[in-house]
C-alpha cells in the first residue's frame, strides 16, 4: 500500500506538533548535526552516555526538531542517536516545556536552530 502526504498517528497538543509532510528534505544526520553545533557539542556526545547539561539541551533539540521538521517517528529519531522511543519522547515534552518556559538560553537556541532548518 503506498500513502502520501503528512502521517502521524501521534501529536499530542502543545507536547507533539504536527510533523511536515514525510517527503521533507531535512535529514535526520543534518538535524542532529546542526543541533549538535548550536549547543557546542560533538555528534558523539549527543549518541553518546553522558549527561552534562549542555549534551542532555542538544539531545532535546534534536528531538523536538527532527520531529517538527522531519514527521518521521519517534523510533527513527530514536535510532539515530542510539534512544529508546519513549525516551525521544520524553525529550520532546522537555524541550517544550522549556521552550514555554523560557528556560536559561534553550529557547534562544532553539530558535535559531529552527531558522537554520527553515
């Protein structure tokens, strides 16, 4: 069965926004990559163990936009950096709680990564 356009069973309001259409041009590696720059950590230490704040703040954009950007699921953005999907989900809910928040420089951040992407 082929099926086009946007798809996702899962978006929770103000948690899960709907994703962009699946035929995206954004790339999970070049999310996770721009992310990774923005926070000023290696790619390694986002797949990787540790959990330094600013590692865990990359993590979480990462997530929130490969989600919003890609509309791929939450296993596939998991396996990029080595997660289960429950927790990309956790992430996400964290990064928008903290973008509602306005916590310390996460939302600025976030921001301009979601400039970049756009």
């Amino acid at each position: 069965m082929i099926i086009t356009g946007c798809i996702s069973p899962y978006v929770i309001p103000g948690i899960l926004p709907p994703p962009v259409c699946s035929s995206s041009v954004y790339d999970l590696h070049n999310i996770l990559r721009m992310a990774s720059e923005f926070f000023s950590v290696s790619v390694e230490d986002v797949r990787g163990r540790k959990r330094r704040r600013n590692i865990i703040f990359a993590r979480h954009a990462y997530c929130l936009a490969a989600r919003t950007f890609t509309g791929k699921s939450t296993i596939a953005i998991g396996r990029v950096i080595g997660r289960h999907h429950a927790t990309v989900l956790n992430s996400i809910e964290a990064a928008s709680n903290m973008i509602d928040t306005g916590f310390g420089d996460f939302k600025n951040k976030f921001e301009y990564l979601k400039e970049a992407l756009q």
